[in-house]
C-alpha cells in the first residue's frame, strides 16, 4: 500500500472536526477549493456535501451566493502568452459567472486583467479588480521591494471597474494616481513587478467602495465622487490582509495575515475595527498555540447573524466558527486536494461563507 508523502495531509484530520450545535449558527457552509476542478460545495452542519456546482472555469479565486439563490462565481480563464507577468497566472481571474442552481449560466463577463475579486452590483452589473501598467516615469520612483525584480522592467498596480449588466464601464479608479510612491512602499522582502496586489473590492451602499492591497498592507475605503480615500488603515495594525468586510454598526472585519509581521513568531489574527480612528474593538488569535493559527496569504472573516464569526484559514484549507469568547464550536477542513505548481499538493481555500437555511428552500 503507498503511503501519502504529503506532510500536512498525514498529520491532520480531514472533514468535520468539531460542532457544537447549541452554540454554531446553523445553516449551510458554501466554499471552492481555490486549485481544484471548478466545483463548489454546500455542506450542511454535519459537514455533508448537499449540494454542488460543477462550474465550467476552475476558481479565480471563489464564488458566493447571490440574494436570489444563484451562485456568483469569480472564475480563471487561460492566461494569454506574453501577457502581464509570470506570477500573474497563479491569482489571476478572467471570467465572471452568475449560475443558476442547476449550473446554468445566467450571465457572464470576461476580462483578462480581472484578479481576485469581482461583486455583483445592485444594478445587475459588477465591480471588480483589474491590473495595469505602472506608468514607466512612475515605476522607478515607487520605494521599496527587491531590487531589479520588476517584470521585464515593467511594474503593475490595481485598476478597479465597474460595469452595467451589458458590460459597459460606468466607472473605473486607477490605483498610481491617488497613492504617494515614496509612502506608500512595496514590503522589502516582496518582488517589484506589482505594487499593491489588491484582493478584495467590496461595493458599499451609496456607490463608495472598500478595496484591500495586500502590497502595501493597506485596507481604505474609496469615494466614489472623487476617487480620495475616505478612510485608511495601514502598517503597523495590517499586515498584508485580506478579505474586509462592513459590519451593520460600521466596523470593519479582517483577517490580518501577518505575513512579515514585526514578532518572532508569526501568526495571523482576525480583527474587527472601527476604520475611522484605527480602533480594534475584536481580535481573535489562538491563544493556546500563537503559531497554530496562519495563513501567509488568501483566507477571510463573516460575522454571522448570532455574533459569531466564520473563518477560513486559507492556506491549509481550514474552515471554522468561533464565538464572541473565541471558543470554536465548528469546524471542518477541506478533504480536496490538488498538485499545483510552485504550491505542490494542497487543499487552499479562498474563502468561504456559511447561509442560514432560509436560503436554501430546496434544501428544505
């Protein structure tokens, strides 16, 4: 009988691990392994498949479910020879899907910059992140970064696009024209072929947006009139995070990878924060093994409608609840694995989003 080499695989449990179900927000746990084949999946509490999308594009990165009941869906399409950069092809997107429960394709845009990120817009359109060319009189003057990495002398930085449900542009905000390139440094240790590497965009109501760049370790909400930043959290409280999200009492929720983070050991946090003055009113860490709790990069935080928080600690596919107090009361970690180039075999999970049952009459 072979034995499995990979490690992680050897050493953990897979599938559910924990549920206390007095204390879990019940309902149904929907997530795409980020490597896998194109296929998301509902589980239920007990951590069974009921229900999956066998999508037509393996993820770019994740999709989640829409107020109507159908699944939007951030896909990858093939990178083109000669474009962008190398790298690019690991987070790159291409495509974005709303499907149907049976896997029908309702809509569909395609851009071949679009990464990460993209949201379905009240209007029926969406807004998402794009890259593009760092003008070349700018480039040289962004600071930090390894020297002489930047990409056959080229550097890139977000574009954000909205579109109507024809696809047109109806609004777009260029990332190198509202950031300083002497502040706003790329992280020493980082190649300079992009600048900020945004990974999530978040539309607000009234048309404003929440962008998050990794890059610069930089979480800021956008107006929408003028392009400036309303508000900004930055280094030291962030390091290079990902997935904020709007709470209802106006706070912000993030899960702060800590990646290059000032301490001998590294670990990441989930926070919630009140964005205007930089306060931290919520940190969830574990605090019986600090580096027990990491992901150097992907992952997210949703605060759920009973006040507990669903994480996904991206890079080892670990999917969790804790409460208020910090105790976990469900868990599960995803059995599906993939040999990926440069990550070797994995289960990494983008994200991943727990619904209450209500949202699933077909489940009912």
């Amino acid at each position: 009988m072979s034995i499995d080499q990979a490690t992680w695989r050897r050493t953990r449990k897979l599938g559910l691990t924990a549920h206390d179900k007095h204390k879990a927000y019940p309902g149904y746990t929907l997530y795409s392994p980020m490597f896998g084949d194109g296929t998301a999946y509902l589980l239920d509490m007990e951590g069974n498949d009921v229900h999956s999308w066998d999508l037509p594009l393996p993820p770019g990165d994740y999709a989640y479910m829409l107020p109507n009941g159908n699944l939007f869906y951030n896909a990858k399409t093939p990178q083109e020879p000669g474009s962008f950069f190398p790298p690019f092809g690991i987070f790159k997107g291409g495509a974005m899907m709303e499907i149907d429960w049976d896997g029908n394709v309702v809509w569909e845009h395609r851009d071949p910059a679009h990464h990460h990120d993209g949201r379905r817009t009240e209007s029926g359109g969406a807004v998402y992140l794009t890259i593009e060319q760092v003008p070349p009189d700018l480039a040289p003057k962004v600071q930090g970064g390894m020297a002489g990495t930047e990409y056959e002398g080229k550097m890139w930085s977000d574009r954000i696009v909205e579109i109507d449900a024809d696809g047109n542009t109806i609004w777009e905000w260029h990332a190198h024209e509202h950031l300083d390139p002497l502040e706003d440094a790329i992280l020493d240790s980082d190649l300079r072929n992009e600048w900020t590497h945004g990974n999530t965009i978040v539309p607000l109501p009234g048309g404003d947006v929440m962008v998050s760049f990794r890059g610069i370790s930089t979480v800021a909400r956008i107006d929408r009139a003028t392009g400036d930043f309303v508000w900004r959290l930055g280094s030291p409280l962030l390091y290079q995070q990902h997935d904020p999200s709007m709470l209802p009492n106006g706070n912000v929720l993030i899960f702060n990878n800590g990646t290059h983070r000032r301490h001998p050991l590294v670990f990441s946090n989930v926070i919630e924060v009140e964005p205007q003055l930089g306060n931290v009113v919520w940190d969830y860490r574990d605090a019986t093994s600090l580096g027990g709790f990491y992901s150097s990069y992907i992952s997210g935080a949703q605060r759920l409608p009973n006040g507990n928080t669903l994480i996904c600690e991206g890079v080892p596919g670990r999917i969790f609840e804790v409460t208020p107090q910090a105790e976990i009361v469900w868990e599960y970690i995803n059995p599906h694995f993939s040999d990926v180039m440069a990550f070797g075999t994995n289960n990494a999970v983008f994200r991943a989003f727990r619904y209450g049952p209500e949202r699933f009459p077909k489940l009912a």
